[in-house]
C-alpha cells in the first residue's frame, strides 16, 4: 500500500489506517461493515460510511498499485470452456488459467462462435500486456490462430493426457 499517494489532509485518520481499510475492501472484497468490525478489533473506531468514502476516494488507485505488484502470468496459458445452465438458458463459461494454475481472467457468454473467442484473447492480452508462447485448450477440434503473427501456429495444441494416466 502507498501511503505516499494518500493525501490525508481532509481526514482524521492517518494514512496507513485509511490504506489498510481500503486495502481490506478492495483485496480481500469484504464488506464494508465487516471492515469496520475488523478496524474496531484493532482498537480503530471507524464507521462504516467512513470506509465507503475511503473507498471510493482511494480505491482505484490501491487497486491499480495492487495490480502492478501483481505478478506476470507465465509463457503457456490454458483455455477452459464450460456450458453452464443458467434459468434454462445455456451459457459459456470462459476460463484463462496460466502455468501456475493462476485464473487470469473469467467471462461468462451467451454464444459460443469465434468472434467471442478472439475477443477473449485479445481482452486478455490487453489486460495483462503479455502475449503467451502457448495457447492449450482441452478441445481437439479448436484451432487457434497466434496473436502475434495472426497465422497458424505450431506451438499451440491441445492438451495431451499424462502418459499411462489414460491409457491401460
């Protein structure tokens, strides 16, 4: 948390307590009564109204710091696709999961075509500015074309089961 980008002119509290409020909002998406009831367990007597406007005053900036310490998805990223049944009507759940098992990012569509997909990818390489060496989806009848060169790659397939885990 930067307390430096804090400016606590207005307020009563110094700027560690503000960010670490904030922090608890913002990280760890508790409420804002829950956050009040945590800051009086310290001994901080703060309401929960006063959380909110810290809240919303200094969210997006411990937000975008939070996001910037983040670390950087690895080279080979894995693509899940799940129907989901959702009031009678079928969705596509849409899951980015890097190397370390990291969910990069999560969307939930009514359609499953190719304009969705790329749109996907590219929201994915925009967010994180990385483009992944290796694409692996579990379908075998996707193909992939490669951000970087927009041509057909050879790096990007599907993935293979564990030798001697499906088969016997």
């Amino acid at each position: 948390m930067t307390q430096a980008s804090i400016s606590c002119k207005c307020h009563r509290f110094p700027p560690e307590i503000i960010a670490h409020a904030v922090w608890l909002c913002v990280r760890l998406n508790l409420s804002l009564r829950e956050v009040e009831e945590m800051m009086l367990e310290r001994g901080i007597d703060v309401s929960y109204e006063t959380v909110r406007r810290w809240t919303r005053k200094f969210g997006s900036l411990i937000a975008r710091n939070l996001r910037r310490r983040q670390a950087r998805p690895g080279d080979v990223c894995h693509l899940d696709e799940v129907v989901v049944k959702i009031a009678d009507r079928s969705f596509w759940l849409w899951r980015a999961v890097d190397q370390d098992g990291v969910v990069l990012d999560e969307i939930l569509q009514s359609r499953r075509d190719k304009r969705a997909a790329k749109r996907f990818l590219l929201r994915l390489i925009k967010r994180y500015g990385v483009v992944p060496k290796r694409i692996i989806t579990d379908i075998p009848h996707v193909t992939i074309i490669s951000p970087r060169s927009r041509t057909r790659s050879e790096s990007h397939g599907r993935q293979r089961p564990k030798s001697g885990a499906a088969r016997q």
